[in-house]
C-alpha cells in the first residue's frame, strides 16, 4: 500500500494510468539502426521495430556507455557505467549479481522479474523470479538454455523463434495478479549471423550500395589504423561467410554440426552452390572484399528479419492477450554496428554506428503515438526510466536518468553523452573514453594507441577528418576538454583521470600539462 502512494506522488507529473504498468524490455545484439526502417534504412522491412516507433517513440540519438555486449547489459541492469558496475569487458569480466538492480528494486515494488535469452554476464542472474538464459554468446540453431536449477536445456529450433516461445510460454504462466517486467535477450544479429532456414536467400536479388567510406584510409587516425575488425581482412570465408574449403571444414563448425538433419539439408542446399560459384570466380583484391560485402549483408539481414519477425510476436502476443494498452515495450541493441562503413564489421569505437543504438518504446497514454526524439539517451537511462513508470524509487546511486520527463512538454536532456571502452584484445581496438556535445567529439586512446581525436560532426558526420591539434582548433578543444573533466568527475570515473594524469601526451589540451 505504502508504495502504491509512493508510486501515485512520483508519477503526479505524468498522465494518470490505472494500472503499474507491466514492462516488457527486449534487447538485441549487435542490431545496426543503419538496418532498421523506422530509422530509414532502405535496406529491408522491420515492421516489428517500426510498430513500435510508430505507436510510441524512435530514439534517434540513443547511445550505450561502453560498445560491447556484457558490459553494455550490466549497464542496463545496473544503471551505472562499467566502472561503477565492475563489468568492463568480455574477457576478464564476471558480473557481481549481488549488487543492486532495477530489476531488484522492481521485485521489492511488487513486481515479477524474468529474463529470457542472452545474458553474457557469465555469473548467474539474481533478482528474478524467473530465468532461462544462453550460456556465453549462445548458439543460432538449437540453443542450449542454462536453466534455473542449474541444468541445461537444448531446444530444437532457431534462436529468435525458440526465445520469443519461451518467453511467451513464462507470460502464458505467471501469476497474473502482479505486474511484470520481462527481458527478452535476443542472439541476432550477433556473429556469425546464421540464418533461420526459411530467410535463407531472401536478399539474394539485391546489391547492396557500399557505404561511402567503405574504402577508408584510416588517416589520421592511429586507433583506426591498428583495429582487426575489417571485412576485407578479418572477415573469415568458412567460419563468417559459411564458405567452407571442404565438408570436413564444414563439418567441424560448432555452429553448423549441432543442426539437426532437416536444417543441415536446408543450410547446405542454399550455401553449397554459392560457395561452388564463388570458387569458379576466383575473385582476389577488391572485388573479393565487395564479395564477401554483399554476403555480410544478406547474412546479417537475415538474421535481422528473424529478430524482428519475433518481436512483432512479442506484440502480437500483447494484443492478444488484452495486454497492449498496460504495458511499456521497450526496443534496444546492446550496441550498434558497423555495415561496411570504414570497411568494418563488429563495433565497439565512440564512432557514431557503434556508439549509437536503436531504442523505441511505447509507453501508450503516456508517449504520445508518433514521437520522434533527438535528446541524448543512453542505454544507461532505462533503469530509471522504468522504475519511475513503476512508481518505484530510483536509488541514489544510479547514475542514468529517467527518460520520461524528456518526453513531456517541458524536458531537456543532457548537453553531453560520456563513453569508456576498455577491452583490449579481440579485434583489436584500442581502449578509449571520450564525449560526444550536440557538435563535437573528443576522444582520448589509451594501452594500445596513446592519442587524442576530435571531430566536427556538424562538417564530418562520417568522422573520417581528426581535427585535433589542428590550427583553429585550440580553443574549442581547451573547451571541450573541460567537459570531459566534468563528465570524468560527474561519473566518477577515477581511471580516466589518472590516465590523463599519469599518461601526458606531447599534443595534451592547454592545461593539462
Ligand atoms: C565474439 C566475436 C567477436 C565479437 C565479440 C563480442 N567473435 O568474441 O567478433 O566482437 O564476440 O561480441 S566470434 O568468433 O566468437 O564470433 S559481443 O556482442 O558479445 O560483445
Ligand atoms: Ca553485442
């Protein structure tokens, strides 16, 4: 009772709804806006995405804090950067499920917690009544569940389908007197983007438009020079583009082997004659590398029509059960990607296609159909967000903020977005934090490069021109600087600010030396 009138003070400044409303968060991986129709994409539908911007609201300046899967959930979860939640990286990180959660704090307020899907944080979930989730990446075809009792479940099937049913099959079950909030984790459009056999071929009569930058020098730009994630180089033929030199090769990918006889005939109707015309080719150079593009694309996409295919489910499952008008639908990616802008795949720069990540909701009587907004969110900003829908206190020490008031008459969003990457491994990408402002953006590399960048994104929005240490560029950098400083003590973000004290740089903005 206590906290029902919590809940009635705290959404005073938002319309009346009847109910808590139940909150359904569904996360990709790897999801590109580049390919999203609401976004503008031409490259293919997503009417599922599309539904939901279209009955609520696109996002079109989303960003995540930190480019990369475990680490961008354990944002989500905790509502606090990597440094605060201990989750920097993939490699070395193990999420400490003790800590404090909106998730938690939902479950406290009366709620039902689930996750369903990919989880990636190596540690167990805490804080839900309910989980079954894929253990590491997880796998496209047949998906091993880490259940809640410890066991492992494999369910025949392909990943989007085989999540989006389990979810449904939780909703079917729950105690339906209490208010929910389920996460979906989905695996697409996650490396090694396998598809579902019935997407297999559907973009085969389209070429695909290289992006303009696609044959990108990367000068000027240290970090850019020494990165692994190119689909020229790092793109691999068998294991990425399923063109494998010999049936024992085939037959020795783990992702492959574990079909099972009827989707093994499917998969191998469809990619065995392109792998016999790609051999007659006998492409080198560049038309290679635009070669194995337009496979990337037709490969991703597909996945991507799956992913979307499954959360027009999600809805329809809403509609149908009576449940659309009381519940938020909240889209993210853990982060954006990269579709052969700079020639690359994969993400994790501050670079605007990584950096940013598609993000709709619907929130109906409260987010008026149709809404398009362009603050500075951040996959950070969730947290708060539902739990101020939920009438539940946000703690103190979360650092995102809700996006609700941003989406009343009166809301104004932040000045600046603050990023830190740290893996310093796979693909190769130099550790970096940095800030983006409404036009610019300064970047500081660490560990593997020590440089700084900054762009004029107004000028450059493709990022492809450093301006730092440039003539004119003085004061604004001394300018922006000075907001990294903020941002840096803003977020606590200590590490930062003892590598630019400790790791001076001969071009140091004015005042740091
Ligand atoms: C795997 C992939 C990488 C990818 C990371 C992180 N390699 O290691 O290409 O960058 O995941 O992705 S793979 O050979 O295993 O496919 S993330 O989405 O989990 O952060
Ligand atoms: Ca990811």
């Amino acid at each position: 009772m206590r906290l029902f009138f919590l809940w009635l003070i705290l959404s005073s400044t938002l319309p009346v709804v009847a109910q808590r409303p139940n909150i359904v968060i569904i996360v990709s991986d790897d999801h590109a806006y580049q390919s999203i129709g609401a976004y503008g994409s031409k490259l293919m539908k997503t009417p599922g995405i599309d539904r939901i911007a279209n009955e609520g609201v696109i996002f079109r300046k989303a960003y995540v804090t930190n480019s990369i899967c475990g680490p961008s959930r354990a944002v989500l979860l905790t509502g606090k950067y990597s440094h605060k939640n201990g989750f920097r990286d993939n490699e070395h990180s193990r999420f400490d499920g003790s800590q404090d959660s909106f998730i938690k704090q939902l479950r406290a307020g009366g709620y039902l917690t689930a996750w369903i899907g990919k989880w990636h944080l190596e540690t167990k979930p805490q804080g839900f009544d309910y989980w079954q989730v894929l253990p590491g990446q997880g796998q496209y075809y047949n998906p091993d569940f880490i259940m809640m009792d410890s066991s492992i479940k494999r369910v025949e099937g392909y990943a989007s389908n085989v999540i989006e049913d389990a979810a449904e099959t939780w909703l079917d079950k729950r105690d339906e007197t209490k208010p929910f909030c389920l996460v979906i984790g989905h695996k697409a459009t996650h490396r090694t983007w396998l598809p579902d056999t019935g997407d297999m071929g559907m973009f085969d009569k389209v070429n695909f438009p290289l992006p303009h930058n696609f044959y990108d020098n990367y000068s000027g730009r240290e970090a850019a020079k020494v990165q692994d994630m190119t689909i020229s180089k790092t793109m691999i033929m068998g294991y990425d583009l399923k063109m494998f030199e010999s049936e024992e090769a085939e037959n020795k990918e783990g992702s492959i082997k574990r079909m099972n006889l009827a989707q093994r005939a499917k998969f191998d109707a469809y990619y065995k004659p392109i792998a016999a015309d790609f051999k007659a080719r006998n492409l080198t150079g560049n038309a290679l590398t635009e070669w194995k593009y337009q496979r990337y694309m037709k490969d991703y996409l597909s996945t991507a029509a799956s992913l979307d295919r499954n959360i027009a489910r999600t809805l329809d499952y809403l509609d149908k059960h009576n449940l659309t008008k009381n519940t938020i639908v909240i889209y993210l990616s853990d982060q954006g990607f990269y579709m052969g802008e700079h020639g690359w795949f994969d993400k994790r720069f501050i670079y605007e296609e990584s950096f940013r990540t598609p993000m709709v909701m619907r929130y109906p009587g409260v987010i008026k159909p149709g809404t398009v907004n362009n603050d500075f969110v951040m996959n950070l900003d969730i947290g708060p967000t539902v739990l101020q829908a939920a009438g539940v206190k946000i703690p103190k020490d979360m650092q995102g903020e809700s996006i609700l008031p941003l989406l009343q008459k009166n809301g104004r969003g932040r000045d600046v977005v603050y990023y830190h990457y740290y893996e310093n491994g796979e693909h190769s990408v130099s550790p970096h934090f940095g800030i983006k402002t409404k036009r610019y953006k300064l970047v500081r590399f660490y560990k593997r490069v020590s440089s700084w960048e900054l762009y004029d994104l107004q000028k450059d929005p493709h990022e492809m021109q450093n301006l730092y240490g440039k003539k004119g560029y003085v004061k604004i950098t001394t300018d922006l600087y000075r907001q990294l400083l903020q941002a840096l003590n803003k977020y606590e973000d200590g590490d930062a600010k003892q590598i630019l004290n400790d790791n001076k740089l001969p071009g140091d903005p004015k005042g740091l030396q």
